[in-house]
C-alpha cells in the first residue's frame, strides 16, 4: 500500500499513435503549451494496412526545440 500511493502520482502512459502528421503536430503543440511534450517519432512511408515491417525504416525525430541543446557552437567550428 505504501508503494502504490506515491506511484499513482506518475502517469507511465507516455505513448501516443497519430494518424497522420497534421494530428501529431495538432497534438504536439498543444502538449508543448502545457509543458508535457517530450519527442515524437514520425516514421516515413509506412503503409498503415501492412502487418510486415519493411526492411529498412526511415523516420524523423521532432521535440520542442526549447528541450534541445543549441548546435550553434558545434556550427561555428
């Protein structure tokens, strides 16, 4: 009983499917708003219908890019 009560002030449900990109970014802004918005994985040319997953996989990685470190430094070498 103890070990359940501070556990059920996290919420662990941190994964979300979209339909598409016009959802995820719809969603995504209004999570960054209130601060809850960590990453999303937006996966390329995956056909929805399909139960094999291709042999190779390309996707693109979007966060709030208050949460990413600047790469100005890295740049101006």
């Amino acid at each position: 009983m103890y070990i359940l009560f501070p556990v059920q002030c996290f919420n662990f449900d941190k994964f979300i499917g979209y339909n598409d990109t016009d959802e995820l970014m719809s969603d995504g802004l209004f999570m960054i708003d209130r601060d809850l918005f960590w990453a999303a994985v937006e996966f390329n040319d995956m056909d929805p219908s399909t139960v094999t997953m291709p042999t190779k996989v390309t996707y693109k990685i979007r966060m709030d890019k208050n949460k990413v470190d600047s790469t100005k430094r890295i740049r101006d070498r």
